[in-house]
C-alpha cells in the first residue's frame, strides 16, 4: 500500500504539471497574431512543451499504466464549466482489470456499521469528487490529487489564434492508428496551458492521462471481443499516446488542425440525466472498493443487429454512460448476449437495460453463471429470439457454425460409437450375468428337485411299507376300535381345479362319510375343505344322533357319545390360499397346526386314512402323521382312472365293454379308428369321444352318424353278406375307404359337445383329446338306456365288498349325473354282484385299495326286451349336487322352518322322508337331499315335490335365480313314466 500511495503522489503531481504547462501554452498560442497570409508562426515553444511532456510520459508510462489496471479503472475528466459542447471519453479498460461491481448477498446483507460509514464516505466521495474537502480525502485516501479547476482562462476576443478547441461535427484529424482504434478523447483535456520552452523535465499532458485501452485476453477470440473488437492491445498504448501528443504539433500558423473526435452525441434524456460537475471517479480494486448500491434504472433500450452492438448507436451510448460505475459486469453480459445472438444468427434483438440491471443486481451471472433463458429475458423480443432459436439447424446459421456442426456430427459419431460399444459391453455383461444366474437357478432348482424327488422317494417307500403293515393286520383292524380320517380331496390336475367353480364345496359334498360312526368301534375325523358355522355343526350333531332312534323308533334312545366321535376339523391354510383351488390334502399339507391337532387326536389309537382322487400330498400327510393310506399310489390311480385305464380292467376282468377303441393321441389315429368301428357297427347310429383326464360329463362329445348320405348303401352291402362275412377285410373295404373319406368332413360338421362349460367348440375339446388322449365308444342302440353306480370297497387283504348302487339321474339331454335312485333297478342283482366282484379282483391285483366306483351302462335288447329286478323294502333317491342361488339368501333356521311347514322331514316311527346334507355356512348355494319311500316311485315323486316346493318358496317371479331344479324334476318325471309303462307291461304280461 505504501507503494501505491507513493505512486499516486506522483501521477498527482504530474497532472497539475501538465495542468499548468497547457495552460501557460494555451496563453501564448491565444497571443500569436498572424498580420498576413504569407508569414508563419514560430513554434518552438510549444514544441519544446510538448517535448518535455513526451519525456515524462516515457518516464512514467509503464508505472502509470500498472497503477491503472491493477488500481484505479479510471480517472477524472477535467472539464470546463463554461463550456456547453461537452465530450465524454470513451472508457474502454481490460477485461481483467473490470472489477465485479455488483452488490453481493455477502457484502451488504449482515454488515458492521464501520462497514457502512465507510460505504457511505466512498459513495460520498466518488458522487462529488470536486468538492474541495473530498478532493483532500481523495488525496489521502486514494493518493490522487486531483488538478485546481477554479483557475479559468479567458480568450482575446476577435483575435486570430490556432483553434484547439473541439468542434462537434468536424472531421478529425488523428493518426491512423488511433482512427482504428476508436479512441475518444475529452474535449477539455486539450485546454491546458502550454508550458514554457524553457523547462526540460515537463509531466505528461493531460490529454495523454485521459486516454483508455482496452487489454485483449489471452484465451479471447475474435468473436469474443465482439462490439469492443477494435480495441487495442496493451502493448500499444504508449505509442498511440505519442501518437496523440505529437498531434498537437502546429507546423504553419495558417493551417490549424481541428482536434475533433467524432462521438455520438447523447441524447437529451441522458443528458439531462449526467452530472455537471467533474466526471465520476472509478473506483479501486475489488480489495478495497466499497459496495455499491443498486444503480438508478432508466430506460436506455438498443439493439443487437446481426449480432453487433453498434458502439456509435445513441441508445447504447446513454446506457453506457448511464452506468459506467458498474460497467465491468454488464460488458460481461453483453459481450455473452452478443456471442449468443452471433451464434444463433439471430438478425435483430432489443435489449432492455432495465432487466439487463436487474438480472445483473440478482447475482445470476457471476462467475460465468445464467442460462440461455437468463440471457433472453433480458430481451424485449424473447419470445421471437427464442422462437427463431428453436428452429432445427439455426445454431449452425450463425458464427461458427460450420465448425459447430462438424465438432456435433464427429461428437455425435464418437457418441455413436462409444454408445454402440458400450451396449455391446453391457450386452455381454447382462449375457454373462443372465447365464450365471440361470446356471444357479438351475443348479438350485436340481437340488430341490433332487430334494423332493429323495423325499417323495421316502414317502412311497414309507406308503409301501405301512400298505403291507395294513394289508397284514386289516382283519384286526376291521373289527377293533379304530379311528378314520376323513380326506375328500379331489386329486385333479391343476389345470382341471382352476377351471371348477366352487371347488371347496365339490369336495364337501362328501360329508356323507360322516356316517360311518353308525359303527360304535369308529372315531371319524373330517377334515373339512370350508369353516362350518355353529348352525351346520349343531345340525349335524343332531342327525347323527338319530342313529339309535331311527334303529329302534323310540327317540330316547338317542346315545350321547355319538357327538364325541367324530370331529370336523378345517386347514388354516385355507385362509392363506383361498382363491388357489387346492385340494384337502394339500392344505392339510401346508397346515401344521391342524397336523398337531390330529396328531393329538389319534395318539395310542389305530387309525388309517382315507381320500377321495388319490394325490402325491396324500402321501406327504400320512407320512408326516405316521398313518397308513387306504387307497391306491397316486401314479397307479392316474393310470387306471382315465376311461382308457377303465376299458382295459373291465377287458380284463371279462366283463363286456361297449364297442370302441381307447389310447387315441393322433388325429390320423381317430379318424381310422373312427372310420373302422363305424364299418364294423353299422347298426350303432351315435358313437362318443371321451377323454381320459376328465369327469362327469366335461370330457364327452357325440356324433351322429345318420347325417352320412351313403349309409343306406352301406346297410344294404351289410345284408347282402350277412354277419358272417361282413368280418373279412376284403367285404368291408369299399365301406371302409368311403367312410375314411368322410369322417374328417362328418367331425368337423356334426360333432357336439354334452357340456360347453371348459371346452366351447368341438376345434377347443379336440385339442385337448389329442393331448390328453382319449376313447372311442360305440352309445348303446336302443332307447331304453339306465346308468348305475357302484360303490366297492376293496380290502388290502384282497376282499372286495359292494356297499351301495343306485341308478343315475341325467339333465335333460346331458350326461351329467346329479342324483341317484337306490337300489338299482336297471340289472339282475346277481349279475350286478358278480361284475363287481370280477372288477374288484382286476384292481387288487393292480393294487388298486380302498374305495371305488363304477360307473355302468344297461340297455334292453332289441330281441327280448326283459329286465329283472332285485326284490328291496326300502327305496332312496339321493342327490349331493343340488344347486340353487336364491338359497344364499335364506338362513338355514329358516329354511327349516319353512321346510317344517310343508311338511318336508324325515319320519323316524316310519323311517321314511326327507334328509338334507349341507355344505357350507358362507355362500349355502348347494346342498344334499335324500328321500326313502317303501317303492321307488313313491321316493321318486317325493324327491320332485321337494324340489318344486323349495324352488316356489325362495324364488320370485322375477327372481328364479340359477338352479339345476327344474332340469332334475323334468328327468324324475320320465323316469316315473318308464317305470309306469314298465308296470303296465308287467300286468299285460
């Protein structure tokens, strides 16, 4: 600081020096009288005044010029009150020495208060520097003393004197070098006196003081300089203030140069708005430069033409001069907005010098900060700049934009190619990452596999073992105490049990099997696939314990014990999964509490299970619970339960089969099957397609074969070579090759399904037959046709025992079997008896266990028309498959009542009536029903007239809901017509 105090001493001294030495020669030139036009004027004086003053800017220059850029940005114009035409220098400093003006958060929010009174006193300073008190403070302060502006000078009037006064529109006179550079120089720096020649050491004259230089960058461009471009460097600026100096050399008298630096002149509104008094101090360095209030806005607006300021342009002069004590930051916008609009080429821009001040008083564009959209809300015309700018391929319009576009296109190839190889890279990566998951995956899954597999392995070794346990001791068994758990799962396949609608309620439909505690050595444990309520516990408490007083027809003889010998136990796995459709066993699987609870149940007891359609959980539970299986191995009975696996044990136990051909998997296969049994059995007019995964009648389509035109034709070959011969292949090979012809057209046209309910269209179910395999059978010829069932119960000690059978009841044109009439009536019971024990025997020795049903077909032959039947006390028509949605909206206490008020029960003096077996407590949609009458018309009639007056109480006229009801009714009613005409042949006969 010393130094620079020192410094500014000097530079004061030089400044009153030069003052002083102009003013001494502006008195001599003013006396110079020329007499006549030929003499000269004699100026050495004034050349050995300018020679000194030459001296000492050489002296001075370079210390002058590191004291101006790195101090003070500039200095005050000495400028004469008296003078009207004024003209302001044209300030152009380094970009580097600009100091940052702005008035920061940091600088000004939280101030001392010696911090502000020494704000304050700079601000007092620099808006009135010629105060004679400020001018000592600038003094001292700053080391700058500023020259004594009371002295004035007058002038000889009417005296002819070398004119060096400015005049506003002349042309001027200036060395080229300083033409180019577009310098400015004040007016009133060229009225300084003119020293004596006499001196030698002059100071340098003011009007080299006032000169300013702009320093180019090193890392600038030509495109960064934009409106300042013609500055000049560093280096020249001490020549070009010779050059000045040396200006004012007058050679002849007669010819005085006009010194006149054409300048736009400002306007009247910014003129009016400029000081009068000397011009503004710049301020220090950023080190010592007070803050600085926000700068007075006016409205000074310019343009931006093809993307140049036009520094002669009077607008952009007044906005300049406007705010020339923070000119560092607003150049640095405008140099930014002007490369903007040069690269853009964008043609015209107005700048608004209000939002260009605000936005720099914000802070958004210090140190390089602010957006494009910073920059353009300067602008009064935004929204078209930003328009044009938005247009494809502008920015390689403007400056620059074929190297743009070439550093864009060799970018956006090296993207390309960087982008390409490294999808490359992270596609392998993802393959290698792909392949060592799905090679652990895979390597897991074995183990599990491998893992299940052992303990699957284990629990058939463990069924095999308490299978032989159960085969040795059964006769034990069958007559001790002994406790049966109750599965009724229904083993299907997956697809199958997610194709069934309420498969919780299919499978409790077998609750029958509560009854077997009719046999006072039998505990039974149900394990029941919904939760029961109270209601439906109470009630079945209640109809078991009629057992003794159905017996002995006195209601006292009710046993208390028989509640305490069965037990319904619900999986709480069936809360977890209960839209998944699993079977009983596999929820008893997943269920470990109930495990415990069965565990607890059968602890010292005998017991064994019993399931429904074997499956591989069966196994899992008997294993986990220590019990043998009543039943086959789950393979064994997926084999032999198709209606393929069905054929080959009725072949095989010489019981006759309807004509037909099973293990169909090809469509080739179907049709020369179909084709050969039709040339064979000509007189059979309907053959059906069974498939042999499915139940019931899901699985069942049918063709008639009378819609084939050459049928007759076929008959009369038939006839012509009688029974005997029709067997050789050579009488039925033009029959044969006409029907191959036209079985694929006669499937395809007139084949039907009974249930559209899993398969819509004959394309869908042959689909499926295909896959699955399936049967072709002959429908029996006549139109008297009854379908049995028989329930066996085939011992593990080879013993085989026929427990009920009862004749079928149909839909109406379906196969669907909803009830059953009991006993049958269809068949000798003799004959019945012995085809049951013929195929008990086949599934022994297939190891087929445990309960089965048959399913067998009877018809009248065509000759003889005969049908015996076994002589009975007691007829039942039972059905467990009822359905009907009004019934959810009846609670069972009701439904009872209502059924009490018909008269709808069971008469236990009688042992005759009614009995209902229900299903659920949640939805109760579907129940059971059983009707015994001494003859089966009687139970026939009973069970319609219960269905009729159910259906008449819960139904509304514009209610009638959903229900197989009326359909059962309609088939009770032919099958009491048959029975009827069956009679009245009887006593014909």
């Amino acid at each position: 600081m010393a130094d620079t105090v020192q410094t500014g001493d000097e530079v004061g001294r030089i400044l009153v020096q030069v003052q002083n030495d102009l003013s001494q020669l502006k008195k001599s030139l003013s006396r110079v009288i020329i007499s006549e036009p030929g003499e000269t004027l004699d100026i050495q004086v004034l050349d050995a005044a300018i020679s000194r003053t030459e001296i000492g800017i050489k002296k001075h220059a370079e210390e002058y010029l590191k004291t101006v850029n790195k101090q003070v940005s500039t200095l005050p114009i000495i400028e004469d009150n008296k003078k009207k035409t004024r003209k302001i220098a044209k300030w152009q400093p380094s970009p580097e020495s600009i100091p940052n003006l702005l008035p920061r958060k940091y600088m000004i929010v939280g101030a001392s208060p010696g911090e502000k009174h020494k704000a304050a006193f700079a601000m007092r300073l620099l808006y009135n520097p010629s105060h004679p008190k400020n001018r000592e403070l600038i003094h001292q302060n700053y080391g700058i003393q500023l020259p004594d502006l009371q002295k004035k000078t007058g002038s000889n009037v009417g005296a002819k004197k070398v004119d060096t006064s400015p005049k506003v529109g002349s042309s001027a006179v200036v060395p080229a070098e300083v033409r180019n550079n577009n310098l400015h120089l004040c007016p009133n720096d060229m009225k300084a006196d003119i020293a004596s020649p006499e001196k030698q050491d002059p100071p340098p004259s003011a009007a080299d003081l006032c000169l300013q230089t702009f320093v180019k960058p090193k890392d600038s461009s030509p495109s960064k300089i934009g409106m300042f471009e013609r500055a000049g460097k560093r280096q020249t600026d001490v020549n070009q203030s010779k050059d000045i100096v040396q200006a004012h050399r007058i050679s002849h008298l007669h010819r005085p140069p006009t010194w006149t630096i054409t300048t736009p002149p400002p306007t009247a509104a910014s003129d009016s708005k400029l000081p009068q008094g000397p011009a503004r101090l710049s301020p220090l360095s950023p080190q010592c430069a007070p803050a600085l209030p926000p700068v007075p806005i006016s409205k000074h607006c310019f343009s931006i033409v093809d993307g140049r300021i036009d520094p002669c342009c009077t607008e952009f002069c007044a906005f300049k001069k406007q705010y020339c004590l923070c000119w560092g930051p607003l150049m640095e916008a405008l140099w930014r907005l002007e490369q903007l609009m040069q690269e853009y080429a964008v043609p015209h821009a107005r700048v608004c010098d209000q939002r260009l001040v605000a936005l720099m008083q914000t802070g958004e564009l210090d140190w390089g900060g602010g957006g494009v959209g910073h920059l353009l809300s300067v602008l009064e015309n935004q929204e078209e700049v930003w328009e044009l700018m938005q247009r494809p391929g502008q920015r390689y319009r403007g400056e620059g934009g074929r190297q743009a576009a070439a550093e864009r296109i060799q970018a956006s190839w090296r993207c390309h190619q960087a982008r390409t190889a490294y999808l490359r890279q992270q596609r392998r990566k993802w393959a290698a990452e792909t392949i060592a998951i799905s090679w652990l995956l895979h390597a897991q899954v074995g183990r599990v596999r491998k893992s299940l597999q052992a303990t699957r392995l284990r629990q058939l070794e463990n069924y095999r073992s308490m299978a032989e346990y159960l085969a040795d001791n059964w006769k034990h068994l069958s007559t001790s105490r002994r406790t049966i758990i109750h599965v009724p799962s229904l083993g299907y396949s997956e697809q199958q049990r997610r194709s069934l609608t309420g498969f919780d309620i299919l499978q409790n439909t077998q609750m029958g099997r509560l009854c077997d505690i009719r046999d006072e050595n039998i505990e039974v444990i149900y394990v029941c696939p919904v939760r029961l309520g109270e209601d439906l516990l109470h009630y079945y408490t209640q109809l078991l314990g009629l057992q003794g007083a159905v017996e002995t027809g006195d209601l006292s003889a009710v046993p208390a014990s028989s509640a305490k010998r069965f037990t319904i136990l619900t999986p709480e796995a069936y809360e977890h999964f209960p839209n998944h459709n699993m079977c009983v066993s596999t929820l008893l699987k997943y269920s470990p509490r109930t495990l415990r609870r069965i565990k607890d149940l059968i602890q010292g007891k005998h017991a064994y299970i019993v399931s429904g359609v074997p499956h591989m959980d069966d196994l899992a539970v008997a294993d986990e619970l220590g019990v043998p299986v009543l039943g086959p191995e789950p393979a064994v009975a997926q084999l032999y339960g198709t209606k393929s696996g069905a054929r080959r044990i009725f072949t095989s136990a010489g019981v006759s089969v309807p004509p037909g051909h099973g293990d169909i998997y090809t469509l080739q296969q179907l049709y020369e099957c179909l084709a050969q049994l039709m040339t064979d059995h000509l007189e059979v007019q309907r053959w059906l397609f069974k498939m042999d995964g499915e139940f019931g009648s899901r699985g069942t389509a049918y063709c008639d074969v009378s819609h084939l035109s050459f049928r007759s034709w076929a008959l009369q070959k038939y006839r012509r070579h009688g029974p005997q011969l029709w067997r050789m292949a050579w009488a039925q090979e033009p029959v044969l090759i006409k029907f191959q012809e036209e079985v694929p057209a006669l499937l395809a046209s007139h084949a039907k399904l009974f249930n559209t309910s899993c398969y819509p269209s004959w394309i869908s179910f042959l689909e499926h037959f295909l896959k699955e395999g399936g049967t072709v059978e002959a429908y029996p010829p006549s139109d008297s046709v009854t379908c049995l069932t028989v329930d066996l119960l085939v011992e593990p000690g080879g013993e085989v025992h026929m427990l009920s059978c009862g004749d079928q009841l149909h839909e109406p044109g379906s196969m669907q079997v909803v009830g059953c009439s009991m006993p049958q009536t269809s068949i000798c019971q003799h004959t019945l008896h012995s085809i049951c024990m013929r195929v008990g025997q086949a599934c022994h020795q297939r190891h087929i266990l445990g309960h089965l049903s048959l399913d067998l077909v009877t018809f009248l032959e065509l000759g003889t028309l005969e049908q015996q039947l076994s002589v009975t006390s007691r007829f039942a028509v039972m059905s467990s498959k009822l359905f009907h949605t009004n019934l959810s909206m009846v609670h069972y206490s009701v439904f009872f009542q209502m059924c009490k008020a018909h008269r709808i029960g069971f008469d236990i003096k009688e042992r005759q009536g009614s009995v209902f077996a229900l299903h659920d407590s949640t939805e109760r949609k579907s129940l059971g029903l059983v009707t015994i009458s001494p003859d089966l018309k009687g139970a026939l009639l009973t069970f319609a007239h219960n269905l009729s007056i159910i259906h008449q109480e819960i139904s509304a006229p514009n209610l009638q809901g959903k229900t197989n009801f009326k359909k059962l009714i309609k088939n009770i009613e032919e099958v009491v017509g048959v029975t009827i005409q069956n009679a009245e042949i009887e006593k014909s006969a």
